[in-house]
C-alpha cells in the first residue's frame, strides 16, 4: 500500500525499451537493458513506492526471510493488534455540538451526549507492539533465543513489482529511463570515436537531465499529502486542536 498516494504505477519494466528503440532507435540487449535501466531506476530515486506489512514468527533457527521487494525497514515489533487501540483515540468535548470541530474548546462537561471520539491522524508506520532487536544479514533477519517462538510484524517500504519481480514504473520514469539509456549509449559513441554521435550528444543530455528531473516529481498531490506538509510547516504553538492543514475547506 502506498500512504496517501494519488496514483500508482502501472507501467512494464520493460516498457522503457520499446521507448529506446520508439523514440531513439536504439536496439540494446535485453541482459544490458535490464542493468541499464534498473541503475537508471535507481538513480531517479522513487524506489521505496509503498508501505508493506509482513507478519512472522520466530522459529527455532531465529532466522527469519525478508520480502524480496523491501529497501528500508521501518520497525520490527511483536504482532499485536494493527487496528486503532484505544488509547489511540482523543476525547474531546463541545458545548455546542455545532461548533465548528476546529476550534480550541478547553471546558471539560460531564454531559457525555457532547463528548466526541477524535481519531487523530495515524500512519501505516506506526508500529503497535513492542521493539523487538535484531541483525540483519543480507536478507535474513537473526533473533536471540529469548525470541524463539515470539510473533512479530515487520513495517518496511518497499518497490512496487511485477510478476517476475521487477519494478513498476510511472511513465515518466518510464520516459527518463528511456532517455537516459539512449544519453549512456550516445555517450559510449562519442568515446568510440563515432563523428556523429558528439552532434547527437549535445541534444540527448539534456534532454535526459530534463526528464531524469521530472521523473523525480509527483504528477499530483493528495490533500492527505499537503495535510502533513503543512503540518510539519506549521509551528507547535500555532497548531490547533483537532485541525486539519487541508488546501481546500
């Protein structure tokens, strides 16, 4: 899942070299295209694409596999309830149960009929159990024995894949990566001495820097997402209960 996303990506990883040759008229080996483009993909930096929960338990060999798509790993804690606890959740009460629900009410009432529950905003990174230690070696995680038969949950961002595991792309990166094969290509002429390619070289670079930039840029922004910009912008003391830092009221 990707938290507070507009759009998802949807485009082959093979889809860039069809681009190559559309666009550029560069035929490249499949084996050269593939570790071309997965560095090119790498290089444009939008590979932890979605939040991943993976549930597990610690067996007698205190190994444990990892997700072969996971790039960073947020939290490793014991398995209890995902959901909203309770203690997640804030009271607050109203006088007038008109009033806008934006503003700072500090009276406490014991009339319970104006008593509000207010979920406060959470993330897919917020781990509800307790820390459990580890090693990470390769892709194996190492527990002591302590651990041994203990249920855990681990929160880790990771690349949105395919069927044969390789990464999904938005067309714009898509359009870099195509862009950016054909510069490495036009380039690798110029220093075999090709007269041409250093005419053609002038062209592709930037361009290939344009759309390597572009690449690195969101088509759209959620309100979700400006809700927490705003709100990491926004100093604690000018902050107000229950508000929401949302563009459009």
């Amino acid at each position: 899942m990707a938290q507070d996303q507009t759009t998802i990506p949807f485009y082959d990883f093979m889809y860039p070299r069809f681009l190559l040759k559309d666009l550029y008229d560069i035929d490249m080996q499949l084996d050269d295209y593939v570790e071309r483009a997965y560095n090119t993909y790498r290089a444009i930096g939008n590979i932890a694409t979605g939040v991943h929960v993976f549930k597990f338990t610690v067996d007698n060999s205190l190994q444990v596999e990892i997700p072969c798509n996971c790039e960073f790993i947020e939290s490793i804690s014991t398995d209890e309830n995902l959901l909203m606890r309770q203690e997640d959740l804030v009271i607050y009460s109203a006088t007038n149960s008109s009033l806008s629900p934006n503003s700072f009410l500090a009276d406490i009432l014991s009339n319970e009929s104006l008593r509000r529950v207010y979920i406060p905003q959470s993330s897919d990174l917020h781990p509800t159990g307790i820390f459990m230690p580890y090693n990470l070696h390769g892709k194996t995680l190492h527990f002591s024995s302590e651990q041994s038969g203990t249920k855990g949950v681990m929160i880790y961002r990771g690349i949105l894949v395919d069927d044969n595991d390789n990464p999904i792309l938005y067309r714009k990166e898509a359009e870099a990566i195509a862009a950016q094969l054909a510069f490495l290509h036009t380039q690798k002429q110029v220093f075999m001495r090709d007269p041409a390619a250093a005419n053609i070289l002038a062209y592709i670079k930037p361009e290939a820097n344009r759309l390597m930039a572009a690449a690195k840029i969101p088509e759209y922004m959620s309100q979700n997402q400006w809700n927490r910009i705003f709100a990491a912008k926004t100093r604690n003391d000018r902050k107000v209960f229950n508000s929401s830092y949302k563009p459009i009221q």
